[in-house]
C-alpha cells in the first residue's frame, strides 16, 4: 500500500478503490518515489513519440511539459511558487511560514515559475533527439530521488503538518531502497555511457544539496513546499547537465 499511496499522493493519475492514505503508509512511500518518477517518465517517453509524429520538436517539448503537469497535479510547482514567495524579502521565519500557506501567488512566486518553466522548455527542446526518451525517463526519477534525499538528510521545519509525516518515517532502509532504484535506472538508461548517469545524479546531489542548506537557512528547516521546490529544480539540473553531458560526448 505504500507503493500505492506514494503513486496516489505524488500524481493524479486515478487509481481504482481509491482511498485516502494514512500518513504511516505516505511516510513508507518515499522509498517508491523514484519508481512513481519511472511511471511519469515512462508516460512521457510514449507522448514524446507519439506526438513526435505529427508535430514539430518544439511544440512537442511545451506539451510534454503541459503533460508533465498534468499528471502531477501541478504538486510541486505549486511548492515552488510558495517557497519562492517565502525567500522574497526580509522577514522572520514565521512570516515566511505565512506567506508560504498564503493560496494566492506573489509576484516573486509568478517570476520564479515563468523563469523555471521558460529554462524546462529550452532545455528539452535542445536535448539531443537520440537521447530524449533516456531524458524523459530519468528526469522524475532522479528528481523524486532528489526530494527522498532533503527529507532523509535535512531537519523538517514545522512541527505539524503534511511533511512530518515523511520526515518521521523516511529512515535508512527507505532512503537506500530509494537510492538504489535510481542507480539502476541509470545503467539501464545510459549502458553506452555508463558515467553519464552517474554524473548527472551527483550533480543533481551537489545542487539539492546546496539548495537545501540555503532553504534551510530561510525558513528553519524544510517543508513540504520546500520538497516540491527541490523536485522542480531536480528536473532542471537534469535536463541541463544531460545537455553538457551529451553535447561533449557528440564533440569527442
């Protein structure tokens, strides 16, 4: 069930007998994040080439990323948005909070998202076509990795709320079942590059890494918003170090 739970809660992907998930089952289900991202990009994978033959590549690039939110639900960029709005100005870390769980969106939060969907955009649409579905497939699930990472290693900064749920239950055995699959995605994915996979995963460590310090500096730990920030900018580390990567393996 957490499988299932992790499938219902990270996507809107409709499931039969649907049913609302305990928080001990949303908290297990960080070790099968990086298996919901394989479902996303394998969802994305089969769009690409389907639409691949009838429309023009860069068309193509803006639906997947429509399709990309669609199918989950807009989750973490509506996170992004929040901890964008959260960072802006000089406040006290309460007030932050408050601006996080503010629906509406500010300016900062608008800003941010335009800029992180404009550089998701250009950044398809210059991947190499041979390498796309590889791309397409490893993007959600080094990014949900990613979020599986923040939660395991960095302190959580409210003492209520959906991301203690995730936080108290993600331990060793949840982070390396986590870790795992995605290395194994990455031999799969990249067998004629084999250190290619494995770049593009210590450098997303290396920029969650840094991202989580600084939000952690800003609002006293992470949050759920937070988590969803860090799996949108995954995403993009991704897409652009599969670009360098590739780029340089085409120059040799």
């Amino acid at each position: 069930m957490s499988f299932l739970a992790a499938l219902q809660f990270l996507t809107s992907i409709p499931l039969p007998g649907k049913r609302e998930a305990s928080p001990e089952e949303l908290g297990r289900g960080t070790a099968y994040f990086p298996v919901v991202g394989l479902i996303i990009g394998l969802i994305l994978a089969g769009l690409n080439w389907l639409l691949s033959l009838v429309l023009p590549p860069a068309v193509v690039s803006a639906l997947l990323i429509v399709a990309l939110v669609i199918i989950t639900g807009a989750l973490h960029l509506d996170g992004f948005v929040d901890t964008c709005d959260g960072i802006a100005g000089h406040k006290p870390v309460e007030d932050r909070w408050r601006v996080m769980r503010d629906s509406r969106a500010g300016a900062f939060g608008i800003v941010g998202v335009v800029l992180l969907l404009l550089v998701k955009y250009v950044s398809l649409d210059s991947t190499p076509p041979v390498f796309m579905t590889a791309v397409l497939i490893f993007m959600p699930v080094v990014s949900r990795w990613a979020m599986v990472y923040a939660i395991f290693v960095f302190s959580y900064a409210r003492p209520s709320g959906l991301g203690t749920a995730f936080k108290q239950a993600t331990r060793w055995p949840q982070f390396t079942a986590a870790t795992i699959i995605t290395l194994v995605m990455a031999a799969a994915l990249f067998p004629l590059f084999s250190l290619a996979g494995l770049l593009i995963i210590f450098g997303v460590w290396i920029i969650t890494t840094a991202l989580s310090f600084y939000l952690k500096h800003k609002f006293a730990g992470l949050t759920g918003d937070t988590y969803g920030a860090i799996n949108e900018v995954a995403e993009v580390t991704v897409l652009v170090l599969a670009i360098l990567l590739f780029n340089y393996i085409g120059s040799m």
